[in-house]
C-alpha cells in the first residue's frame, strides 16, 4: 500500500467530524437545550477530536510531494 498515512488520517479525520457534526445537534435526543449546548461547544470540540487527525492527514499530504 502507497499511502496508508493518507487513508488512515483522511478517513478518520472524515469520521471525527461527522461524531463531532452529530454531537453538536444533540447527539440524537430530540432535546432543543442539547442542541443548543452542542452547538455552542461545536468549535472546541472540532479542536480537539477532528484537529489532531486533519493535521496529521496534511503532514502525511505534504511528505508524498516531496521528491
């Protein structure tokens, strides 16, 4: 496998942000102070679960360019 870096982050990075995207409207309750929370938290939480993934998928982009 070439780019199992680019797989491994991309992929990861593509489901920490639906979990992130999925927990900010409520996380399925159906309670509109959930939603209201979630979304108000929404930016920490792509911070610290999607942000870690994103960074390493770009390192990981950036080392298969170099000659």
């Amino acid at each position: 496998m070439k780019y199992p870096g680019n797989i491994i982050f991309g992929s990861m990075t593509a489901v920490s942000a639906l979990a992130v995207h999925w927990l900010s409207h409520g996380a399925g309750t159906g309670d509109p102070g959930a939603a209201v929370v979630g979304i108000a938290v929404s930016p920490i939480l792509h911070l610290v679960f999607t942000g870690p993934f994103a960074l390493l998928l770009f390192i990981f982009l950036l080392k298969e360019l170099k000659p």
